[in-house]
C-alpha cells in the first residue's frame, strides 16, 4: 500500500492576497499497490509529485520432468 500525505505551507507574511486560488488543506491518497510492485522514488517539481514504481521479474524456475510411456 502506498500512502500520499500533505499540506500546503502557508506563506504569507505581511501579505494581503484577493483570490486565495487552490484551497490550503491538508490531503491523503491511499493505493493499493499489487504483489511485486516496489516504490523506487518520489520527485516533487514544479508542483507535480512524480513516484517511480518498479515491478520485480519474477525468477525463472525451469523444472525437467520424465514422461512415462503408458
């Protein structure tokens, strides 16, 4: 599972704004991720939060079996 939180920081020091924009809360995005998918890492630019997932090959398991005449 992969679990997303934040809040924005409120910067306004001395500043008077008319329009706040997007609202200033806080937020949490749950996923549910499935078997073998790993996070590999979580980038925020420009506003825009990027989160590489990987998926682990499963190992190859190559099994010889006799087959009887019969």
């Amino acid at each position: 599972q992969l679990v997303i939180r934040g809040r924005q920081r409120v910067d306004s020091e001395g500043r008077v704004f008319l329009h706040g924009g997007i609202a200033a809360r806080q937020f949490e995005r749950m996923f549910v991720l499935a078997d073998g998918v790993e996070v590999g890492e979580a980038v925020m630019e420009n506003g825009l939060l990027h989160v590489d997932l990987t998926r682990a090959r499963p190992e190859t398991v190559v099994q010889t079996i006799s087959i009887r005449k019969g």
